[in-house]
C-alpha cells in the first residue's frame, strides 16, 4: 500500500472552505483514479493543512497528477492555500484495517491482531 501526503499553509478562515471545496471537487476524482481513501487534516496551531491519501500502490498515486481535471481543480484551491503544496509519497508499512461495529478485538485489527 502506498499513501501521498501533501502540506501546505492555509489560513485558519479558509479551512473550511477548503474542505468543502476537497469534497466538490477533488475527492471525487481521486476515487475516479482509484483512491483507497482520502483525508484533509488541519493543524490550527500550525496554520497548516494535510492531505493524505491512500493507494493499492505508488503507480496509483500518480494517476491523478495526470488528469487535467485534478489539474484543474487544484489550481482553483490554490486560492486557499498561502504557498505551494508540498508533496511526497510514503510505503505504508503498518494497518489497522477496518474495525468493525460489532468486534471485540480491543481496536486491533489487520495484520497482527489476534485470530478469535
């Protein structure tokens, strides 16, 4: 599994403008690329956001940097942002996997938790 974290500063008054604006517009194409699952993280002390996404592998990771849409639609966040995004991709080496409702592992699971 592959993740691509980007960080980049933004005022604390378009935070939340840039969440709606990742849900209109970016999410979707992350998930029309592929996307596992996606997140946009904000550090209000930092004045910093982060967005993380999650890939099969790294190759996936490059698909949406290769689509005039998600061109698009970063260049019209860019407004938001006070600087350019800085971006690197990361190996995912360790996973909680999903929890489900009704299990009773203590909040492990995925590799490592224990067979029941």
């Amino acid at each position: 599994m592959a993740a691509r974290l980007s960080s980049v500063d933004v005022n604390p008054e378009n935070a939340e403008q840039l969440a709606s604006a990742y849900h209109s517009k970016v999410f979707p194409i992350l998930k029309e690329c592929g996307v596992l699952r996606a997140f946009v993280l904000y550090d209000e002390a930092a004045g910093k956001a982060h967005s993380l996404s999650l890939w099969n592998q790294s190759e996936d990771a490059q698909l949406p940097r290769s689509s005039d849409a998600y061109l698009a639609a970063m260049s019209d966040l860019s407004r938001l942002m006070a600087g350019i995004p800085e971006s690197r991709e990361l190996r995912v080496i360790a996973d909680s996997g999903a929890v489900a409702d009704d299990q009773d592992d203590g909040g492990v699971s995925g590799e490592g938790a224990k067979d029941k």
